[in-house]
C-alpha cells in the first residue's frame, strides 16, 4: 500500500512563507535593536567619563578659589602692596 501524500494548498504555502518570513525579520530586528542599544550605551559611558572628569576639574578650581579668597591670602597682598591689616575698620553689613 502506496500512502498517499497530502498537497499543500495555496493558502498553506503563503502561510507557511508568511512565517518564515516574520520569524527571519523578526530576528534581525532584534539583532539591529541590540546593536543600536550597545552603541547608545557605549556612548553613554563616555559622556559619564567626561562628567568625572569635568568635575573633578571644578573641584580643583573651587579648592583654587578658596585658597585665593582666603584671609590669610588677603593679608599677604595687602602686605605687598603696602598696605596692613585693621579690624577696627572692618564694617559688616546685613541685610
């Protein structure tokens, strides 16, 4: 007994295309996806990098101003430019 084999009507075959079809697109969709996140993430990291490295900059410049602005610096250019230090002139004013 010789078994018989079942066609495939048209409309199985377009499914069965349609499928494959979605599946491959589906897949590199996916892998597309993944490659624009690992660039997006890459470049993430490297403006964290440069935010580090920026801040660590402004604390040097604020340590900088600190030292300029301070009492001790005040007294010595006052000193070099002749002139010295008087409490007895020093007026605070509040708001």
């Amino acid at each position: 007994m010789a078994k018989q084999r079942k066609r495939k009507t048209r409309f199985e075959k377009t499914m069965v295309t349609l499928t494959v079809t979605t599946i491959f697109f589906v897949f590199v969709s996916l892998l597309f996806f993944k490659a624009q996140l690992s660039s997006v993430n890459i470049e993430v990291e490297k403006l964290k990098n440069k935010v580090t490295k920026q801040q660590k900059i402004n604390e040097s410049l604020t340590m900088k101003v600190n030292e300029l602005v301070s009492l001790e610096n005040m007294q010595l250019v006052a000193a070099e430019s002749g002139l010295e230090y008087n409490n007895n002139n020093i007026i605070v004013i509040q708001k």
